[in-house]
C-alpha cells in the first residue's frame, strides 16, 4: 500500500532534514546537499551551486536520512521538473526495507545548455510502500554520512567519466591508433619499396651495359644508335636514382612528423 503525506510524517521515515516542504500528497522530494563531480580525472566534492555542462555528470547526496523499518520499502523515482530542464536521474529504483542513510544519485544533463544545480534543489521523488515482513529478516548495516560518501565517491571515481560522451578521451586514443598505424606502415612497406627500387636501377644500369656491348664499333651509324640509346637509358637511371632520393627524404620527414605526433600524445 501506497502511503501518503500525513502517513509518511507520522512514520518518521526521514530521521534527518526533514522538510514539510519537501512532502507531497503521495511522497517525499529528496532535496540536494553534496554534489560530486570531476575534472581532470579527479572528484570534487561541493555544497554549493554547481554548474553541470552538455553531457556533464555529477553525483548529488541527499540533505535527508532515510530510516526505513522492516514493512516499508521505497522507490526513487526521477524529478518531473528536473527532466523538463534536460536533466535526469539514472539510477533509480527500489530502497530495500531496513536501509538508515542518505540516498544518492548520478544525474546526468541531456540538455544542449550547462544547467546550474542548486544547493537544497530537490532531485529525486520517494514514494513508500507497506510489505509484509519477511521471514529471518536481516536489516543492513547504518551508513553514516560520512561513510556513505566515502562509498559513493570512490564508485563514481572507479566507473564513471567527466561526461557521458567522453570525446577529449575518444579523440586523443583515436590520434595515438592513427600514429601507430602510420608508423607501422612506414616501417612494414619502405623497405620494400626501396628494395624494388635499388632492383630496377641495378636492371638499367644492365641494360646500358648490354647495349654498349652490343654495338657494332664498325658500323658508324649502329654506333650513333647505340651511343644514343645508352645515353637515354643512363638518363633515365639518373632521373630514377633522384626520384629514389627524394622518395626517401619524403619517407623520413613522414616518420618525423608521425612520431611527433606520436609524442604529442
């Protein structure tokens, strides 16, 4: 059975930070105290104002202490009007009958703009609910405040981002993949095209030999025919010999640049 205002404050369901303010016709507004969020890697605690950005996460603990005895259960439930502004709880769902302690949440901003969290701004809905007691009922332990931030903060440090698209971290893994891959194709294939280029020099510079060795010394003409096509082929070699050189210098401050950037990262 669902209870409502007056059942809830006569109950003393909220042993602390109870607010009549806070009670609606069929539930409790869980208002903010502490506000975690993180920079740079690290968590940082506030119990002011906080400014959550475009896909920005914060973790917000209630000012209330929930003490819930073993026939009543309750279940958080987002805030309609923190929705409408584009921010929402995303851990939510059933408190178990025995929990004493604060309550917590990840609030997540969907919206296009940063959203100012406010001290004392209410972020979840608690409803309540009778159940029967059930048999070799074991409540878990009391969480003081302290011992219950030093939980939540050290999750939201171990699982959770600055935001919830990381891009900063996206783009920097996918420049450092991009450098690995240039410079492993360097090192796999220029070698090889060097090689085949050091053959096709060896094979001209055969070929002038062979037809210089062909040639009639007897035969003026045959001679002129084969001076000019040994010339040719010693040009074309020289021609290919420079662009194997430029070839390679272009190969080297490719490297270069790749492993600056590489560095970079």
């Amino acid at each position: 059975m669902l209870l409502n205002k007056d059942e809830i404050e006569a109950s003393n369901l909220i042993v602390e930070g109870f607010s009549k303010d806070s009670l609606r016709p069929a539930g409790y507004d869980l208002r903010v105290q502490t506000l975690i969020s993180k920079r740079d890697g690290k968590s940082e605690k506030s119990e002011d104002d906080c400014d959550v950005s475009p896909q920005g996460i914060v973790l917000a603990m209630s000012q209330e202490v929930v003490k819930l005895p073993p026939g009543i259960c309750a279940f958080a439930s987002v805030k309609t009007t923190l929705c409408r502004e584009g921010v929402m709880a995303i851990n939510v769902g059933l408190i178990d009958p025995g929990w004493e302690g604060p309550i917590s949440s990840v609030l997540l901003n969907f919206g296009k703009d940063p959203y100012r969290l406010k001290s004392g701004e209410a972020f979840l809905r608690l409803t309540f609910h009778r159940v029967t007691v059930p048999a070799n009922f074991i409540p878990p332990p009391a969480r003081s405040r302290a011992t219950y931030e030093l939980e939540v903060r050290q999750r939201f440090d171990k699982r959770l981002a600055e935001s919830y698209m990381d891009f900063d971290t996206a783009a920097s893994k996918g420049s450092e993949k991009y450098a690995r891959d240039i410079r492993g194709a360097l090192i796999k294939y220029v070698p090889l095209c060097a090689l085949m280029l050091a053959g096709l020099t060896f094979f001209l510079n055969y070929a002038v030999l062979a037809s210089v060795g062909k040639a009639m010394p007897f035969d003026p003409i045959q001679m002129l025919r084969a001076q000019s096509s040994a010339d040719l082929a010693r040009k074309e070699a020289d021609d290919l010999r420079t662009e194997n050189r430029d070839l390679k210098r272009q190969i080297e401050d490719l490297r270069i640049k790749v492993d600056k950037l590489a560095g970079k990262k």
